[in-house]
C-alpha cells in the first residue's frame, strides 16, 4: 500500500492550525483565566468623602464577544465604575449582603458601558480585593 506524498507546507500548516485551535491562549478571546477579564484596581472616594473604596475584580461573559467588548471600550467601563463606586456608603457596602447588591449593580454598570445585556453580556463579577478605609 503507498501513501501520497504530503507537502512540507502542508504539514506545517495542519501543525499551525491544529495548535490554534487547541491552543490554551485560546480562552485568552474569552477573557482568559477560565473566560474571566480582569479589571484594573479601583480607588475612589465613597460618599461623604471620608471614606474610599479600593477594590479590583474579574468578571466573566456569556458571550465570546464580551472580552473584546470590555477592552475596547475599557474607558467607559472605568467611568461607569467609578461614578457607581463613589456614590457609595460605607455602610451599605461592608455587609455581605451589600456587597451581593453591589455586585450585580456593577453587573450592570458594565453591560451599560459596552452596551450589552443579559445572557450577551457579563454574568458574573467576582472580587478579588475590597478594602474600605
């Protein structure tokens, strides 16, 4: 039995375009880390202006789409962030249950600024720091 003959460039593109697709960096489009986009830290004045608020977080998509949403339109991301953040009590963030409540509140800060909604755009916010002094 004889085998035809494959072109060098054809093993080399086969190699290429197999390792794309099973390439670990291809989570990277959906935010990498597990599909999860990392928010730079935030630091803003709480309400009252006594206080500030210094936390960072990732958030995750439900949609591919959302990574590329988020980096490109990062500056109204950080606008959206920093005016809920800072209209902010002490008091009504440091309870669990304040933070559930703001959680989703960012949830929606962030659909707002990269204009996506529900299932489309992000579902999930998980912190990483929050510290309130």
């Amino acid at each position: 039995m004889t085998f035809p003959r494959i072109s060098a460039a054809l093993i080399v593109s086969l190699c290429v375009f197999g390792l794309a697709i099973q390439s670990p960096n291809a989570s990277a489009e959906s935010g990498g880390d597990g599909g999860y986009i990392k928010i730079e830290p935030f630091t803003v004045n709480l309400l009252g202006g006594v206080q500030y608020l210094q936390m960072s977080m990732r958030i995750r998509g439900g949609s591919p789409e959302v990574a590329g949403s988020v980096s490109s339109r990062m500056p109204m991301v950080r606008h959206e962030l920093i005016l809920l953040l800072s209209g902010q009590k002490s008091a009504d963030i440091l309870s669990v249950k304040g933070k559930i409540v703001l959680l989703e509140d960012i949830k929606m800060a962030i659909n707002k600024a990269i204009e996506m909604k529900g299932q489309n755009g992000v579902t999930e916010v998980a912190l990483e720091s929050f510290v309130v002094q």
